[in-house]
C-alpha cells in the first residue's frame, strides 16, 4: 500500500486490540459476496449495513461527548482567567447560552436560525436533568463518558461471540452445500476419483475442512445446531 502510494493500511490486529472503538463487520463469504456485487441484498449484507450504521452512531456519540468535554474545560478555564470573586453559578450556562443568541453579527439568517435551534436543544436537555450550572453539566458529561465505555465494555464479549458464531454458521452452510458433491465422490471406484477430484476440487476442500472444523466445535454431538447458532446470532446483533 505504501509502495504505491495507498494512505490505506493493513492491521491483523482486532479492533479492541487497537483500541478502536467500533463493532467489526461480519464475514461475508463467497456466495454473499458474489449476490451483493450483483445488487442483491444477503441476510449477512444486511447485518453489515446494521453494523455500519451502530458504528457511525457511536462515532457521533464519541465525538460530541469529546467535543462538549473541550468546551466545558475551555469555558473553566476562561472563567478562572477572568478571576471572578463570587461568580453567579446559577446564570453561567444561561448567560452562555444568552451571548450565542445575541451575537449575531456576520450571521446568516440560516446561521441565525441553526443557533436558535442549537440553544433551544440546550435549554430542553438542561431542564430535562435539572442542570443549571457549568460544575453540574461537566458532572454529567463524566457520567454520559462513563455510560459510553460501560456499553464499549459490554459490546466486547458480544464482537468475540458474534464473530464465532460467524464462523460457525459459515462453516455449516459449506459442509452442507458440498456435501452432495462429496458424498457421490466417496461413493465412486479409486480410478473414477481422480478425474472426479481434479473437477470438483475446491468443493471437496471445502467440505472436508468444514467437516473437521464442525466435528471440533461439536464434541461428539451427531446433529449442527444452525437453527440455533442463527438465532443467537440475530439476537446478539440485535
């Protein structure tokens, strides 16, 4: 990528190990890939697209949690420089809110009318829980980070499980789509099998190492769970 002149980059690490904050997408598979390309939507498409979605909200909600988290520290801060004796603590946040209404210089009408929608926002949050001051908002800020890595944390062993059961049900939907294949393969004469092999190769791959996959994740049980796998599956994206 380098070499080429790519900014991409290639990590094999997981998100969580890179401390990246977002849910990894499911894989697709040959078939789901090939259907998607093609404009048609796949159950496993569509759980992609849900993932993206979840992922930019929590992008939004990162950053707007920072960005608010800057701007009480900016306003802390400009409030100490000024050295007020006895501040009023009970106007802060209304007076600040005030001053963006009412500098309205430069300002577009359409300018003018995003503000007014900005404080009106303020307002109903701040009534809503009851915060007047800068102290109570920071205070809620700190518990808005802290609900945000408590569900970060939460997600972590969902991702790990979700990307087992990927792999699972992947692994299930091989076995079970060349086992035909494979089955009229053991049933022919050794010389008929080689010609049948070098025809059929990547299905008979396929289906051996999913067999050998699916007998490690069954421990001696005779019958695949798929049922089972899919709808722990649906529920944990859920």
């Amino acid at each position: 990528m380098e070499q080429n002149n790519h900014t991409e980059r290639i990590d094999h690490r997981s998100y969580e190990r890179q401390g990246i904050d977002q849910i990894p997408t499911i894989h697709l598979g040959v078939a789901a890939s090939a259907m998607e390309k093609r404009g048609i939507c796949t159950e496993r498409g569509n759980i992609n697209r849900e993932i993206e979605v979840n992922n930019q909200r929590l992008s939004q909600l990162k950053a707007r949690i920072v960005k608010l988290q800057k701007w009480l520290d900016t306003e802390a801060k400009a409030e100490l420089d000024m050295q007020k004796p006895n501040p009023s603590p009970s106007e802060n946040l209304i007076s600040i809110l005030s001053d963006m209404l009412n500098t309205d210089e430069g300002k577009s009408q359409r300018r003018k009318i995003t503000d007014l929608k900005s404080v009106s926002d303020a307002f109903v949050f701040l009534q809503a829980n009851g915060i007047t001051t800068l102290p109570e908002l920071s205070g809620k800020v700190t518990t808005m980070r802290g609900e945000f890595n408590t569900v970060r944390e939460k997600l972590k062993p969902i991702e790990r499980r979700l990307k087992t059961l990927d792999e699972h049900v992947s692994q299930a939907d091989s076995y079970k789509k060349h086992r035909a294949i494979h089955r009229q393969y053991k049933a022919m004469k050794p010389k008929q099998q080689a010609a049948f092999y070098d025809k059929y190769a990547s299905e008979i791959i396929l289906y051996e190492s999913a067999e050998k996959y699916l007998k490690a994740q069954l421990n001696g049980r005779d019958k695949i769970p798929l049922s089972a796998w899919k709808s722990e599956r649906e529920k944990l994206t859920a």
